[in-house]
C-alpha cells in the first residue's frame, strides 16, 4: 500500500467551504488504514429561499465574504449581490432591515440606488457605505441627507465598521420593538 503523508488541512478547508454552502458531507472506508471515499451535497439554490438581515452590495467577492464574516460575528445574516440591479430586487422580495453598499458599482451607480432605495422604502433601512473615494463635504452631505452613514477608507475599516454600526442599530430596533 503506497501511504501519502499529509496535514490534513486541505480535508479540513474542504470541509468548511462545503458546510458553508450548506452541504451536507459523508465519509466511508471499508477499514482502518484504507481508501477513503468522500462525499457532500450541496442543495440547490433558490433565490425565493434566501433570507437575511444584511443585504451586501458589492461586486469584489473577497470584500464580500470578509463584510458577511464580519456580520455573522456579530449574529447577522446577510446576502451578498454583486450590483445594485439584483439588490432592487431582492429587497423586494424579503425584508432585510440593513444594506452595506460600496457606492462605485457596475450598473447603476451607488448614489441612484440610494435615491431609489429612499423612494421606494423610505429611512426604515438602515444604510452604511464602505467607499475607498474620497468623499468631497457635498458627496458626504449628499448622503447624510439620504440618512446614510459612511465607514472609514480603508476594507478592514470599513468591514468592521459597517458591521458595528448595523449591529448596534439593529439590536436597538430589537429593544425599541
């Protein structure tokens, strides 16, 4: 028997990205010592399905996932849209009581979504915006007036940041309620 030497971490990085799609994951051997068959089953995606407290606008997929990481830390659950297209219609169709936007999107641009967001739904939802762009004081006031609250410039910041401040909104929602 040819025997491979390993750490076991890919297994175990397998294992997590599995889990967090929601797979479920099998493992067979006929004995100790031999082959090993694994398995998972991932379900099918149904966006009428999706539920969550945050929706993330942003279309880097690593900022993304750090920005969902950062809010399940904090017990929230969030969906992650790649543009503000898919975000006006997802809104619609569950009640997601928070939005983390990056305002420089593909499609239609941060600021339009706001207006539209503001239109449609009015303040109820809270808003926090991540943006590496220096914000000129009418940019910033702008969005205040759109009841909007901006994070810091840099990722990490603004991560933790948006995640904070929503949390601490939200949790005094649950309070006020």
């Amino acid at each position: 028997m040819h025997r491979i030497k390993g750490s076991g971490l890919g297994l175990a990085i397998s294992k997590n990205i599995a889990e967090a799609h929601g797979a479920t994951i099998g493992a067979r051997s006929e004995a100790l010592g031999e082959v090993a068959l694994f398995s998972f089953a991932v379900p099918l995606a149904r966006e009428h399905e999706q539920t969550g407290d945050v929706l993330v606008v942003e279309d880097d997929s690593g900022f993304a996932h750090l920005l969902e990481a950062e809010l399940a830390g904090r017990g929230l659950s969030s969906i992650w849209a790649a543009d503000a297209e898919t975000v006006e219609r997802l809104i619609t169709q569950q009640r997601a009581r928070a939005v983390v936007l990056h305002l420089l999107q593909p499609g239609l641009p941060g600021k339009a979504f706001l207006q539209r967001l503001r239109a449609r739904h009015g303040v109820g939802i809270r808003v926090v915006v991540g943006t590496l762009k220096d914000l000129d004081p009418a940019e910033s006031l702008s969005l205040q007036k759109l009841g909007v609250t901006t994070a810091p410039r840099n990722w990490r910041g603004i991560a933790v940041t948006a995640a904070n401040l929503i949390a601490k909104s939200l949790a005094s929602e649950r309070v006020a309620s």
